[in-house]
C-alpha cells in the first residue's frame, strides 16, 4: 500500500507541467497533432487522479491546447472540481479554463451556481475578484437570475476591487436576465458618485453600454452625467460621458445647447487626443441634432472643422484617419464647411495608406457639386489608372459611380460625359463591378430620354468590340455591360445610326462565350433591332435589305439555339422561327415590319424597387382565401403537376401587347399620360428641376448636342471624358458671358439706383447641358416612398428597453438565495407578485381620482427636473420640444401606494418651485400636460407590456373577472428585530418533499456596521426539525450565507423537516452575529419564535370544477365549518386573502360563494366553500384529517376576522 | 465592448486569445487566422485602425492593434469605445506584462541559480531591470492613465521598440518571457485589464499592485507545481546517460520516462 503511494506521487513528479508542455511542442514541430493528441491521453490520465493539484496542472495545459484550437469543453466537469478548490492558485487556473470555454450550451455549468456563490461571498477578496471575472465570461440567464441579488451585495462591498467588478459585471447579468435591471439601477447610479475613481469609471462604462441601446430611458441620468463631466479628471470617465452624450442629444436638442460650452472648453484645454477627438464627434452630434439655428453655431462648427484639419494634416496617420472619419460626419450636415478643405482632402487620396484613402474617398462622396463633380471625378479617375490592388481600384469604381448618381444625379450637368466615363470604366481589368456599370448605363438610358441617341450611339461601339472585351477579360465581371449595350441598343433602336452592323456585331460566334444571362438579352434584342431594321427599310422601299438582314438572322441564331442555357435556347428557337414566318411573309413581298415592331410598342418605365409592395390591397381582397375549394385529401399527388403545367400554358397565352393595334395603343398611351399627370410621384417634363434653366435665354442656344462625336469614338483607348470636361469649361464660360451680359443690360436699365455686387458664379448657376428629363421611378398612387422600419426583432438589447423611473414594485425584487428544495416547480412566493402588482396598477375607486392626479403631477413633475434643468440654459422661452414628451412619455403609470403622501408633499415643493421660477410658463406648461395625459392613455395599452403579462398569472386561476383592485399583502411576518438587524420570514411548503417546509427569513441590517459570521440556530422539537449540513450536531447553528453591509437587506432560507403536520408549531432559536464598524467588532445575539402555521404547510394547487366535485363525492372528508360577523371587505378581496394567506386556489365563483381547493405537502386534501352574507362570511370545510381542518379553519377564521 | 483580445507572433501562431463572446474554437483559430493575414499585410507606418468587416459582428467593430517587434496585439471593439482609448489601453497592457513578467524571469533566474550559474547570473545583470527597455524611450513609462497625446507615448516615437531587444536577450539566455507562450499569467494580467469586454482598469499601478497580490498568495499556498517541478529539475541535472532505464526495487517497478523532452 504505502509503496504503492510513493510510486504514484514519483509517476506524478514525472507530469509535465505548462513549460513542459509548451517545449515538448516546440521540439515536435513535425509531428505536433501526434504529439499533443499524446499529451491529451496523459491529462486525460491526470484528470482521473485524486489530487487536485495534479488536475490544475492537467486544467492548465488544457487552456494553453485550447488557445490553440482544440476543443477542451470535454473536461467541463474536471474544470468545475478545480474551480472549487480551496486554494487560490487552483481556484484561478479552473475559473480561467472555465472563462476560456464554457458558454450558455455547457451542460454542467448549472453545477456551478453554488460554487460561485460560495466564492462571490468568501472572505478572500482575490476569490471573489476571480468569481466574478470568471462569470463575466460564461454567465447564463439560470446563472444571472439565480445569482443577481449576490452580485447586488457586492456592489456595496468594503473593498473598491471588488466593488468595481460587480459593477461591471451588472451588464453581463441585464443581458442575460433584463429583469433585473429595475430593482438594480438606484444602486448602480449610486455607484456613479462612488469615492473610487475605478469604481466610477466602472459605472459609467455600464451605464454608458446600457444608455448606447436604449438612449431615451437614461435622458433622465444627463444632469447627473453633466455634472461628472464638468467635475471629473480621469479622461477615461470623461470620454466615455461625452460618448453617452453623443448618443443622447439626438433625443433632447436642448441638451446639445448646454453641451456645447463645456465641450468648447474642453476642446480648448485638453491636450490627450483621444479627449479632443470624442469632445470634436460630440460637438459635431449636437450640432446635427440642432436644426435652428443658433447664434455661435457656425463659430463652434468652424472650431470643428479646424481642429480636425489639424488632425489630418498631423504626421501621425492614426490622427488622420480618425479626423477624416469626424469630418465625414459634418460633411452630412455642414457640407459648405467641409468643402472649403477639399484640397485637403484630394491630398489624402495620394496617401499610401489604404484605410485613409477609403476614408478620404468616403468624403468626397459629399463634397462633390455641380461645379466641381467633373475635376473630382477626373481626379478619380486618374487613381483608377495608377491603383494596384483590385480592391482598392472597385472601391474606386463604386465611388465614382456613387458620386456621380447620388441623389438622382443631383450633380451632373452633363450626361454625354457621364455615359463616356462609364465607357471609360469599362476598360478596368478583373473587375467585380461590371453589374454596377451596366446598372447605371441602363438607369441613365432609361430616365434621361435626352441622352438615349448619344447612349445607343456609344453603346453600339461598345457591341462592336464586344469581342475585345469578352476575350480580353475572360470569365469576369466586366462582361456584365455588354448586357445594358445590348438592351439598350436594342429598345432604343430607332436612334442606331448603322442598325444593320451593330446587328451583325451582335449575332458574332463570339457572343456565344458569353454568360448565359446576357446571351439570352443578346437574342431578344436582336429581334428588336430586327424589327426597326425592317421599318426602316421597308418605309425606305428598300426589300433587298430587309431581305439580307433576315438572311443574317437564319444564318446566325441556329447557333443560339443550341446553346446549353435553357432561356437563351428557348428564346433563339421561338425567335428563329418568327423569322422563319417573317421570310415567307417577305418572299411574298407582304409588309411585315409594322406588325413585327408592334411587338415592342409601348414604353417601359423605370419601376421604384418598393413599388409592388406598396400596391395597396384593393378593398374586400382577402389574399390569404382561397381562390378555389382548397384541395381536399383525396386530390391524389399526380393531379398536381398537371395544374402546375395548366398554369404556365396560361401564362404563354397571356397577349403581350402585340396584338393591340395603333388606335388601342394610341388611346392606352393617353391614357397613361393623363394618369402621370394626375401623380405626384410621376416627375414629367415640366416640373423638372432643370426645368428652370429652360426659361433662361440663350441656353437653348448653345449648340452642344450637335458635336460630332462619331468620329473621335471610333478610335479606342482615347480618354473622351477629358474632351467634354473642356467642353463643359467652354459651355459654361459662354453662358456666364451670356450672363454677365444680361445683368449689364439690366442694369444699364435701372440705372445707377444699385450697385450689385460682383457677380460669383454659385452652383446655381450652372445650367445642364441636355434639357434633362430625369423620369422618377414610378410608384402606386398615394404610396410614399419611405424607409421600412425594420428594427431587428431578435436584438437581445431590446430586452433592456425599460423605463428606469418607474417606482420599484415588490414584484420585481430579484430572487434570493434559495435552498435547493425550495425551487418547486412552481414557487408558492411568485404567487404573491401580481396581487401587489395589481394593487399599484387599479387603486381603489374612492382614491383613484385623487391618486391619478397625483400620478399625473408626479409625471409632470418628473419631466420638468429634466426640462428644469435644461432650461436654465440662454434661450429662456424653450419650445416644448417633442423629446420632451418623449420622456414623459416614458414615466410609469404605476406609483406604489405607500409613496402617496410623499409624491404629493413632493409635488407641493415642486409646483412652488416652478411658480417661483418660470411663472410665465405655467400655463403653457399646463396645457402641455393635458395633452400628454391623453396622448399616456392612448399609449398606455401598448407600453404595458409588461403587467400585461403579468396579468396572465393571476392568483385567482379559475376566478371570475376582477372587479376590483386588492389591496397590498405580504406574506413575510415580522420575526424579531433588534438595534441592529430586523428579521421578518416566510414559510413556505416544499412540493417535492412531502415533510418539508422552507423558512425563508429576510435580514435587514438597519445599523452602521457591517453584520457577518451570522449564523441562527434553532431548538429543534421532537416534531420540527432543522435541516443542517452534515456532520454537524444538533445544537449547531446554521451559518448564514452572506454578510450585511450598512443598509443592506437580503435573504436566506433554511429548511425545516416536519413529521405531523395537523398541528401548528413553535421553536424557539436565536440569530447571533458580529457587528463590526470603525470602532471594532461585537457580538450580537438576537432570540425569535418561529411559528409555522398550518396554512404554511399547504401548497397552492390549481384544482378542476370536475376533479373538485369527485373529490367531495368520494365521502372520505371530514366536516367542519365556522362563521365570521362584521365584515365589510367585498368578497373579491376576502378571496384573494383566503388565497394568499392559506395557499388555497380558487376553483369556481358564482356570485358571492366559492369553493376553492388546496393540498397540504403530505398530500391532505382541503376543500373550503365561503359564502358571504350581509355583513357575515361562513367557510365550510372539508379535509382528510379532522384534527388538521379544525387547526385551519381557526386560522383562516383569525384571517377573516382582520378584514 | 471589447469583442474579442488576439495577441499573436510574427508568424501567426496565437500567443493569447481572449473572445468575450462565443465561437467555436475552430472559427476562433479561422478568426485569428485572418486577422494575422490582414495586419501582416500593413506597413508599421501606417494607422492602426482596420474595418473589421466580415471577421466579427461586422461593420459596427473596428480592429485596433499595435505592433510590438515580434507581437501582435489585436483588439476587436464596437463603436462605444474610443478609438485612441484602445491604443493607450494596449500600450498600457504591455507596459503592465513588461513590469510584470519582468520580476517572473527574475525570480526564474534564482530559481535556477544552480544550473548554468555563469550564464544566468551574466544574464541576469545584463538584464537586470529596464536597462534596455525603457531608457530609449524614456517619456513612455509617464504616471498612470496615460492618455493618447500624439506626440509623447505613440508607438511610432520609438518603431523598433526597445522592449524587443531585451526580450531577444533574454530568449538567448533561455528565460521565459512572456513573449512565449505562458498563457495563464498573461491571462491573469489581461483579467485586471479588462473583464467581460469591458475595461475594468487603467490604472497600471493598480492593476500591478493587484497581479503582485495574487501571485504572492499563490507563493504562500506553494505555487502550482512546486514540488514536482523541483523534482523534475533535479531529475535533469543527473547526468543522463548513467540513469538506468528501469529501476528495480524488489517488486516496485519504477518506470522512467523518456526524458529527452527536458533536455
């Protein structure tokens, strides 16, 4: 034996421990995965040793194979031993491993409740900072509830370290259990002014993470907030706060307006960077947020700006980053500011740094005008050239082509250049974009009518080298624009100058390499080309021609026809044999083209994406009915494809508009004119922006459109924007030549009465060369085109979305430390939650008026600490803004009853105060108040989701409809107190076993000191027995888990074992404990006499009308009955008092009388009707046991007699 | 919040991973993986800023790291936090493990005083404290919260930091630094640093106040492995070669294991 301990403690000095392991892979790097799959077998081996030194070692070096990549969670169990170590060392190393891999799917981590609560309370500050650490890691929403009300202790802890980290782990827990954010936000707020500057930051960082999802909640935090601001030193903290304010201004501009002084000052003093730059993004969310004007706003908008310039211009490219992201921001609403830093700015796209250059791209976006979109764009355009990384070249692209669209291309003068850079982009290598330039050829062809002749014309030569482009730049995205050429060719045919060779160029062998996609776009415009062809030359009297093109065609299309992609194939032969009939049709010498081109009458208009969803449902439409009888079962499965097939015939069949001849269309198009006159959304012609510039003289004069511009196209690789950036210079220098003269003019005609100034050349100023005709995207009528407000359903910092000013109800106190036994099912304490709640949300008829004004004043009152406190800024006649309703909006309805008497003494100070202060508003804020009161009701349902819920589990299961609001009950008696500490307990049933009963005692500490080693011992009975740990004796006390700081209350639970349970039963026990304070430690001692009523062994079980009355037929009951005169309480009230003080559960009411049920935890059952008289009530009863009904019923009789 | 903490080498291989939210460790590893391919690619004098894109959460979190000589120190943040905030928190973390580890190798270099006595003890006065690392850059080691000035403790004042030639010394001599791989210690000073995503401190006399704490309660509990690593270290200053393989003892039969692994 004893040597075979001395060979296992000699195997065990041979284990390697973490620097063993870490070399033993160093030296195996050809065979690691063997090597470490060796060393998992030995921890394995470890793992099952005794000693839990060893097993930290094996722990260990599972968290280092874990870092690099292997999964350790199969050693769960073992890491839970070692976090439950008693030495620190072991301790650490299993919480560590545990932080590393345990997450919410860890089966075992339900084990750790006790351990860590253990830990949360040990003595040794080290433990309980390694507990906490651990759980912000893998806590769980079991782990944040069960645990919440520990770690709420903590934050009142002696020691900042610990403080610190129970505040910061407080946000993990709302996460996972929001519950609990209400009953702890009064002491995480408290901890804002915490003498710690650590535990400060802590809170402000939590706050701060809480605030950034729900902002509006945490308005009513901003005086606390510009106060810490205005007083704190730790950069940290300040950053943080100024991050807060950013989010919250949005909501409250008048908050912006307090802001900007301090933030100004700050700018001006600070010299850490990281300070200046949150101060200069805050600054800049004020002033977004302010839409007024405000006198100093261009001072602090140009303090901005000049700041950040300096950032970017600093060497030190981190500055220049963040400063060229910050002046992104303004850019949004200040564009003008930006503006004037665009050399700047073009400087920073020649940086050698990527990020910066995106950034600076990111800029431009904004920047661009009129004026100066072409010399930015060619700017571009340049880099596009010089770019050596294709990503960084696509995001070029992107760029320019968002530029120069933005806002239905806003900027752009002149469409030919347009079309020509898009040409140009045409010629990138391996790019990803093609899509998007075919989108914008297509999008600027389609709605700018203007342009389509110059579009056709450059989109032909595009097809004609088609072949280039396809071979040169094989398989990628480039190709994607031979798609808009070919449609735009196509539907824009009639502006072709040489039809028959685009048409040749479009039916190359070379085509058929394409995609399938755009072949099959190549085939259907073929035909459309085709058809305009055959117009031409028919109108011309020229057959021949007609005849070659269709020669061309039964030459060219078999080789489509046999193409692999099933739409062009369809397409080619269903083309192939329309023009197979056209031939005969020819040879017959029948004219034919007037009917072939019939096919493609008709215009198509650029459709808005959101259209077909805003198609209004006509009335009485209901899409989910059935259209036919549902199929029944017996429709067996074959029938099915052939409806499918019926289906699609019906869809060949349906007529396109061919067979509509001219006069039908004649009437459709106009039609159609008369309905886009009468939408709105349809911009035609004349109301045009450009349209303006129509009326200006001389500008139709300029003869830009009649360039030539066949010529210079012909010859590839020239960059033809440049030509018409010189155009353009030219066009405009005429046209302010134009200009001037006409203001000469004017004012040679009025005469020397005014100087006008120099004439400046704004963006205005210039007009567009086209006469643009930018046709919006058509919508349903009456439809708007908004933004979707499409808030992820599934975002888990939804669940915090709760309003923090609403009064505490007890309901919502969080769990305390429970014994095992005590979590039944259903826990008997949750059914005393929605009586409470019940009570604050109804309060009794004679009371309601006058509480509801309360209510309201306290409402309004809260709302004006805000509006007070941010009134007292320069502007003194604030107009209500609509954040401000917001936030009252916010307040609860609910104010507990027992705060009456002090909302309303409150609320008197408060009125004086804003008389006293701001008389003249009074009024006007009166009238206010009405207005949200009703606004409140209507919103009222739907802000209550909460009690809504809670309503669902009402205490009276089967009862009939409340009538009436139930006063406040609680089930904790008042037990003993002392100077120091005040005990009240419970006692409640266990249902899973039958001779138990929980205690659960509430410890106040009311004193100074801080109260620990608390331990209560009981005198046990030879009936009532106290559970106590193993091993101890009977005269042990039990140690209380948790030690009391000043003013801290929490609760522990002790069980009880009972053997009779008929009777009730006393014991006597005393509490002891040390107080310690400044001046050192006492013990204390504190007796009590614990009563367990009868009616505390009963639990509330829900019982049915039918399974009731069996019971009482089955005869086996004994009788009993008593009656009670005098009571006025109504018989709602008396019920749920019955309910909550006994544990019985309603099974039905008619009228005044009931019958409800309950079972005792030795499975008694109890049967009590109560009937109500005028002023008496009489409970009948039926038991199990005799001696336990007649115990009971004196002690619902003693219930009743209180009422 | 901090989403996720990776250090890593020059060459890729993970020092210490640090994800405040959950991913399975095979992603964890395809995460590293990318990351070090997307620095890797960055010029040291450029920002230190990436858009984290695709990697976690998406455009929301930024990467922000440092490159110490051979380390990398990646920190994956949402927009809450500061951008320059992060920067000094990494520095501070560094400075933190430098001040920290620096009394490990120490009390290493004691430990082994036995072994190799020349060399170490050369070491060690070579070494000794911050001769090497923080003279050069002098204005770095400045009170506690430092902030992000520009211009006093940004990393591009000293580009090749003067911490890697102390820690290339000490590789020579064969100490651990905490450039190599000792995982827990590092954690446990991350752990003051940082906890749940969220910075707990910044302080750097505090949170070294807090590791020396911890490790002398650990030094009075006996330390992790006392014991057998004494043994094993006597166990390797034997003269190999004269061990028997099997030691026999009657009926014991001791096995010894291959010990070329300490060699």
């Amino acid at each position: 034996m004893a040597l075979r301990m001395v060979k296992g403690s000699i195997d065990r000095m041979f284990d390697k421990n973490l620097q063993d392991l870490v070399r033993g892979i160093r030296n195996h790097k050809e065979d690691e995965a063997k090597y470490i799959s060796q060393c998992i077998d030995e921890i394995k081996q470890e793992l099952k040793q005794d000693s839990i030194a060893v097993k930290a070692n094996a722990v260990c070096k599972l968290t280092y194979l874990q870092m690099l990549g292997y999964d350790i969670s199969w050693a769960a169990f073992n890491i839970i031993e070692v976090m439950s170590a008693s030495k620190f060392t072991f301790k650490r190393i299993g919480y560590l491993a545990a932080s590393q891999c345990f997450h919410e799917g860890t089966d075992v981590i339900m084990l750790t409740t006790n351990q860590i609560r253990k830990d949360l309370s040990s003595p040794s500050q080290h433990d309980t900072g390694v507990a906490l650490t651990g759980l912000s890691c893998f806590v769980t929403p079991d782990l944040a509830r069960d645990l919440a009300n520990d770690i709420m202790t903590l934050m009142s802890h002696t020691k900042p370290y610990i403080r610190k980290k129970a505040v910061l782990i407080m946000y993990k827990v709302f996460l996972k259990h929001p519950e609990s954010l209400r009953p702890a936000f009064p002491r995480l707020k408290e901890k804002l002014e915490d003498p710690d500057p650590g535990v400060q930051s802590a809170a402000v960082n939590v706050i701060c993470e809480l605030a950034r999802r729900n902002p509006k909640n945490y308005l009513s935090l901003a005086p606390l907030f510009f106060k810490l601001m205005t007083s704190s030193t730790n950069n940290w903290v300040l950053i943080k706060i100024i991050k807060l304010f950013g989010a919250l201004t949005p909501l409250e501009p008048r908050l912006g307006k307090k802001l900007i002084e301090p933030l100004t000052n700050l700018i001006h003093s600070t010299s850490a960077m990281s300070l200046l730059y949150e101060c200069v993004n805050t600054v800049i969310a004020v002033l977004i947020s302010l839409s007024s004007g405000m006198p100093n706003h261009s001072a602090s908008i140009q303090l901005c700006v000049q700041k950040l310039r300096i950032l970017i211009e600093d060497s030190d490219q981190n500055l220049k980053y963040l400063g060229l992201l910050a002046m992104s921001k303004i850019l949004k609403t200040h564009p003008k500011s930006v503006q004037s830093h665009k050399d700047l700015i073009l400087q920073c796209l020649d940086d050698k740094d990527e990020s910066i250059r995106l950034r600076a791209l990111d800029l431009l976006y904004g920047m661009v005008s009129k004026k100066s979109l072409m010399e930015i764009v060619k700017k571009l355009m340049a880099h596009v050239d010089k770019a050596e990384g294709t990503t960084y070249r696509d995001e070029l692209l992107t760029k320019i082509i968002d530029i120069c669209s933005q806002s239905n291309y806003q900027h752009i003068t002149n469409f030919e250049w347009y079309i020509s850079i898009l040409v140009e982009l045409t010629r990138l290598e391996g790019t990803r974009h093609g899509h998007l330039i075919a989108a914008q050829m297509l999008d600027v062809a389609i709605r700018v009518k203007a342009i389509r002749k110059f579009a056709v014309a450059q989109m032909s030569v595009l097809l004609d080298s088609a072949p280039l482009v396809a071979s040169s730049t094989q398989r990628n995205g480039i190709c994607e624009v031979l798609y808009a050429a070919a449609w735009i060719c196509g539907e824009f045919s009639e502006h072709l100058q040489e039809p028959q060779r685009t048409l040749e160029a479009m039916l190359r062998p070379k085509v058929t390499t394409l995609p399938g996609h755009i072949q099959a776009v190549y085939v259907q415009n073929v035909l459309k080309l085709y058809a305009s062809i055959l117009q031409q030359e028919e109108q011309a009297g020229q057959p021949e021609a007609a005849q070659q093109a269709t020669q061309l065609l039964l030459e060219r299309l078999p080789q489509f026809v046999q193409s692999a992609d099933l739409e062009v194939q369809e397409r080619a032969s269903c083309i192939l044999q329309l023009v197979k009939h056209v031939q005969k049709l020819q040879a017959k010498a029948v004219p034919v083209a007037e009917e072939l081109s019939a096919l493609f009458a008709g215009e198509l208009n650029p459709v808005a994406p959101k259209a077909q969803k805003k198609v209004p449902v006509p009335e009485g439409l209901d899409l989910d009915a059935w259209i036919n009888e549902p199929p029944s079962d017996s429709d067996s499965e074959d029938e099915r494809p052939k409806a499918m097939f019926h289906e699609e015939e019906q869809r060949h069949a349906k007529p396109r508009q061919a067979e509509v001849d001219e006069e039908e269309l004649a009437r459709r198009r106009e039609a159609r004119r008369q309905e886009q006159a009468s939408n709105p959304f349809y911009i035609k012609s004349s109301p045009s922006p450009h349209k303006r510039y129509q009326d200006a003289p001389g500008v139709e004069h300029i003869p830009v459109v009649q360039i030539d511009l066949s010529v210079p196209l012909k010859v590839p690789g020239l960059p033809l924007s440049e030509q018409y950036v010189k155009l353009e210079e030219e066009r405009r220098h005429r046209q302010k030549l134009e200009k001037d003269k006409r203001k000469k003019r004017k004012k040679e005609k009025r005469g020397r009465r005014r100087h006008g100034s120099l004439p400046t050349e704004s963006d205005e100023d210039i007009a567009p060369a086209q006469q643009v005709d930018i046709v919006t995207e058509e919508m349903p009528e009456n439809a708007l085109p908004s933004d979707e407000d499409d808030k992820d359903p599934n975002d888990p910092y939804r669940a915090l979305d709760i309003d923090l000013d609403k009064p505490l109800a007890d309901s919502e106190k969080l769990p305390v430390l429970k014994h095992r036994n005590a979590q039944a099912p259903k826990p008997p304490e949750k059914e005393d939650v929605p009586v409470v709640e019940k009570k604050s949300k109804k309060p009794k008829k004679k009371e309601k008026t006058h509480k509801e004004r309360s209510r309201k004043r306290e409402e309004g009152r809260k709302g004006d600490d805000l509006d007070f406190w941010l009134s007292t800024t320069p502007p003194p006649a604030a107009a209500p803004s609509p954040a401000a309703a917001t936030v009252q909006l916010g307040v609860s309805a609910v104010t507990a009853p027992k705060d009456d008497s002090e909302v309303t003494r409150r609320e008197q100070v408060a009125d004086e105060d804003d008389e006293a202060l701001e008389p003249k508003k009074s009024t006007q804020k009166k009238k206010k108040h009405k207005k949200e009161k009703e606004e409140r009701g209507k919103d009222k349902k739907s802000k209550k989701r909460r009690p809504e819920r809670e309503e669902a589990t009402e205490p009276v299961q089967n009862g009939a409809p409340q009538e009436e609001p139930l006063p406040p009950m609680s089930s904790y008696c008042p037990l003993a107190e002392n100077a120091y500490v005040k005990m009240t307990y419970d006692v409640q049933g266990s249902l899973q076993e039958d001779s138990q009963v929980t205690v659960s005692v509430i410890l106040e500490n009311h004193s100074r000191s801080l109260l620990k080693n608390m331990e209560l011992s009981v005198l046990d009975s030879l009936n009532t027995k106290m559970a106590r740990p193993e091993g101890s004796s009977v005269h042990d006390g039990v140690p209380v888990p948790f030690q009391l700081p000043p003013g801290v209350s929490n609760e522990a639970q002790f069980v009880f074992s009972v053997q009779s349970i008929v009777m009730a039963q006393k014991l006597k026990g005393t509490l002891s404990f040390i107080a310690k304070d400044e001046d050192g430690a006492t013990q204390e001692k504190l007796d009590f006499k614990l009563h367990f009523s009868c009616s505390s062994y009963l639990l509330t079980t829900p019982c049915c009308s039918d399974a009731f009355a069996k019971l009482l037929e089955s005869g086996d009951l004994s009788v009993s009955s008593i009656k009670v005169d005098g009571i006025s309480m109504s018989f709602q009230n008396l019920l749920a008092r019955i309910c909550f003080h006994h544990h019985f559960s309603v099974v039905e009411r008619v009228d005044s009388c009931a019958s409800m049920y309950s079972r005792s935890i030795q499975g008694h059952h109890v049967c009590l009707l109560v009937k109500k008289g005028e002023s008496s009530v009489s409970v009948d009863g039926k038991c199990s046991d005799a001696t336990m009904l007649g115990n009971l019923l004196e002690e619902v009789k003693g219930t009743l007699a209180q009422c | 919040m901090i989403q996720a903490i990776l250090v890593f080498n020059n060459h890729g291989k993970p020092r210490l991973v640090r994800f405040y939210q959950r991913f399975p460790e095979e992603i964890q590893q395809q995460i590293v993986r990318e990351t070090f391919h997307l620095v890797l690619k960055r010029d040291d004098n450029i920002c230190n800023f990436l858009e984290g894109g695709s990697l976690i959460g998406g455009s929301d979190y930024k990467l922000i790291y440092r490159h110490y000589a051979t380390l990398y120190f990646v920190f994956c943040v949402d927009s809450s936090e500061s951008e320059l905030g992060i920067l000094d928190l990494i520095q501070v973390f560094v400075e933190t493990l430098d001040k920290c580890f620096e009394n490990v190798c120490e009390l290493d270099l004691i430990f082994h005083m036995d072994k190799d006595r020349v060399d170490r003890a050369g070491c060690v006065t070579q070494l000794s404290p911050r001769s090497c690392s923080y003279k050069a850059a002098g204005t770095l080691r400045r009170g506690f919260a430092r902030m992000y000035t520009g211009s006093v403790c940004s990393h591009r004042l000293c580009p090749q930091p003067p911490l890697c030639h102390c820690w290339k010394e000490r590789r020579a001599a064969g100490c651990l630094t905490w450039e190599d791989p000792v995982v827990s210690p590092v954690h446990y000073i991350l752990q003051e640093v940082v906890m749940g995503g969220m910075v707990l401190e910044t302080n750097m006399n505090e949170i070294v106040a807090q590791i020396e704490a911890q490790n002398r309660l650990e030094k009075s509990e006996g330390g992790l492995s006392a014991a057998p690593a004494r043994a094993v270290s006597a166990v390797k200053n034997i003269n190999l070669p004269e061990i028997p393989r099997n030691i026999n003892l009657g009926d014991l039969n001791i096995k010894v294991p291959n010990l070329s692994q300490f060699v």
